[in-house]
C-alpha cells in the first residue's frame, strides 16, 4: 500500500487579551514587613515607628515629634496601633503609648527592632478594629521556642565620626558634642518543651546632644538708651523687668551661637509566655513598661541664661512612664473558623515641667495660689530676642491616659 504524504501550508495565530484593573479600596490594602526586612534594615534611633517609611502612602514627618506619621492623607490622629493586637493608643495626644516621643522629639519608650517578628499596616482596615478610622498598624512581637536563643547589641555615635557644625566652626569652636549609646538585648527559650515558652527584651539609652543656633540678643547701648529715654520721662524702670533682664545675654553684635543641651536617657523591657493548651488552642500574655527622663529647649530660638546652667530654661519631661499588658486566647473551632479573644490595658504617664525651680517671688512676680516651686518662672518673651522659662505650648502638669 502505498502514501503519499504532500507538504501542507504554514498558519499561525497571535492572540492578545488584556483587560484594566480595577481600582479596589477595601481591607486587601495591606502591608507587611517581616522580621529579615526589620533586622536587615538600619533605622534612625532603633525607632519602630520609622518602618512605616517602606509602606507605600505614609508621609513621615521629618525629624519626627508627636503625630509625626500620616497614612494615606488620613489625620495623625486617626492611625490605630497596636502590638499583637492590643490597643497601643495614647488617648491624649492620639499617638502611640510605647514609642511616643518625649520633648526631644525621639522615642521615649522602645518596643527594640531585635523582639518584632512582623509588622503590618492595613491602610483600609476592616470593620473589626474599629476605635478608629485610619490605618491599623500591628507589632508582633517574637515568641520563644524549644531552643533557647537571644541576641546582644550596643550601638554609640560619637561626635569624633562627624564633620564640623558650620556655626560652630565660624566662631572658632570645635564639633558639637555628641554622645548616643543604645544597648540591650532579647532572650527566649522553652519553660516547658512544645507547650510553654518564654520571651523578653530589655533596651536602655543615653543620649547627650548639643544643638547649636543662631539667637538675636539684646545690646547693652539699646539697653542703656531705654533706660535713659523712661528716666528722661520721669519714670523708673520695673523692677520685675530688671530682674527678668538678667537672664539674657547681651553683646554689641546683636547676635550668638547657643549650645542648647538636650538629654534623653530611657530604659524599657517587656516579658512575654506562650503556652499550648492543646492542639487546638493557644494563650499567650505579655507585660511591657518603660520610663525615660528628656530634657530640651522649650523652642528653637530659646536663650541660654547669662546667669546659671545653659539648659536653665529647658522643658522637661520626667518622667514618661508607660505600661502596656494584653492576654490573647486563639482557638481553631474547624479548618474554616478561628475564634480570637484579646484582653489588653494601657497606662501613659508624663510630667512636662521647667528645668529651673526659682522661686517667681525673687523676681517680684505674684503667682498667687500656684505653687513657685513647681511652676518656677514663668513664659517670657522678650520682644525678638527670644523666650525664657515657661513650658513652649504646655502647662506644667502630669498627663495621663489609660485604656482597657
């Protein structure tokens, strides 16, 4: 039998779909960061806070401060943060209970970038976090397990590894004096193998800057000439005035460099326990607290006294003290359902205050029922040349919140 086989024709088809994505705002707009990223990544002053700067629609408020983190064009106030789901929200000034910033502008407390495991932002959040309507922020802090493990850390910054502040330099100084060391350390391990395990964390910091500016002051011939034009006028000078006016430096020049000195010192650490029920169920409890002292200039253009220490006039706060404790049961009701419980308290305390305790009296200033010690002098300023005592914005008074 015999075929003949014929050479066929060539054909190809192309075809090319393609259809436009839609646009979804809903709870799938979320972000993770997981604890390789963390590690691996150098953040300025170990702040947790500053992870947020990787996530795509957050706006970081240079220098940092109070409310300095903005999702999505959401109010400060309006971001909900939580460590492992536990509310971290400071309910009066809406920002974060641990790592809320002191008068210096950093952290007063830390949550150490070594104990996170995970970090989310949901910029959409569902309805099951409620509290607020901005972005839910969420730290996951590590756990232990059946092998003991840890890590240790000591980080400084010297002023030697900087180059010269140019102010300082023109008038013939050296390097702004800088000491910044932070150190601390993590540890877990098993208290019972495959079904109790520990973790903790401690972390400390002592900070010591000098931040030079620029200030206009009072000059001794414009001093004299006001003088000479109340006496001309048959009138005398207020003794109140006088006595305030020693405070301020003067020089023909009508201008100096500050060494404003800022101080933050803080120690902080936390404590947490996993323990496996069954198979089925999980509880876990964790404890943290933290206490800081910080130290700064009420505002950028604050005088150094003529008379007494240069951080005289500093506002202070001393302490910020904070507490955070949180019970959370997970249990697996099939494959398709999970039930979650969680319980968790939160306790902010900071007294913002004056550095100087001079009695107003000395001065000649009545501050009738208010008690000199603990108001010291008075906010003045004195024309443009720049302000002195005071609190820049605040009351000194101790702040608290607290939410269960």
């Amino acid at each position: 039998m015999d075929l003949k086989l014929e050479v066929g024709a060539q054909s190809e088809t192309i075809t090319v779909e393609a259809s436009s994505a839609v646009v979804e705002f809903s709870d799938k707009l979320n972000n993770r960061v997981d604890s390789k990223r963390i590690e691996a990544m150098p953040l300025s002053g170990r702040d947790f806070n500053s992870l947020l700067n990787v996530t795509p629609g957050v706006q970081h408020n240079p220098g940092g401060g109070f409310q300095a983190v903005n999702v999505s064009g959401a109010r400060t106030s309006s971001n909900n943060f939580m460590i492992d789901g536990i509310s971290n929200n400071d309910r009066y000034y809406g920002d974060t209970v641990l790592n809320s910033p002191g008068v210096v502008g950093v952290p007063a407390t830390l949550v150490p970038t070594d104990a996170i495991g995970d970090f989310t932002v949901q910029q959409t959040p569902s309805a099951e976090f409620g509290v607020k309507g901005g972005a839910a922020i969420n730290v996951v802090m590590k756990s232990g397990g059946n092998v003991p493990h840890g890590t240790g850390y000591y980080f400084r910054h010297d002023e030697w590894t900087d180059s010269a502040n140019f102010f300082i330099e023109r008038t013939g100084g050296d390097k702004t004096p800088v000491k910044n060391a932070q150190y601390g350390g993590t540890f877990g391990g098993p208290i019972q193998k495959d079904k109790t395990f520990f973790f903790g964390y401690y972390e400390g910091q002592r900070l010591a800057v000098t931040s030079p500016y620029q200030v206009q002051i009072p000059k001794p011939s414009e001093i004299a000439a006001a003088r000479a034009r109340i006496s001309a006028a048959g009138l005398t000078t207020n003794s109140i005035g006088e006595n305030l006016l020693k405070y301020f430096p003067t020089a023909e020049a009508g201008t100096m460099t500050v060494n404003a000195q800022n101080v933050a010192n803080m120690n902080t650490f936390s404590f947490k326990v996993d323990h496996q029920l069954n198979s089925n169920n999980l509880i876990n409890g964790r404890f943290f607290f933290g206490n800081s002292f910080q130290s700064a200039p009420a505002t950028v253009g604050e005088l150094t006294p003529a008379n007494g220490p240069a951080d005289m006039f500093n506002s202070v706060t001393d302490p910020t003290r904070v507490a955070l404790v949180g019970f959370v049961w997970n249990s697996t009701l099939s494959d398709r359902s999970l039930l979650q419980v969680r319980f968790g308290y939160n306790r902010i305390s900071q007294t913002i205050d004056v550095n100087n305790k001079i009695d107003p009296a000395s001065l000649g200033l009545n501050t009738g029922p208010l008690d000199a010690a603990d108001y010291g002098v008075p906010a003045l300023t004195l024309g443009t040349f720049g302000y002195i005592g005071g609190i820049a914005g605040y009351r000194a008074a101790r702040l608290q919140a607290a939410k269960a």
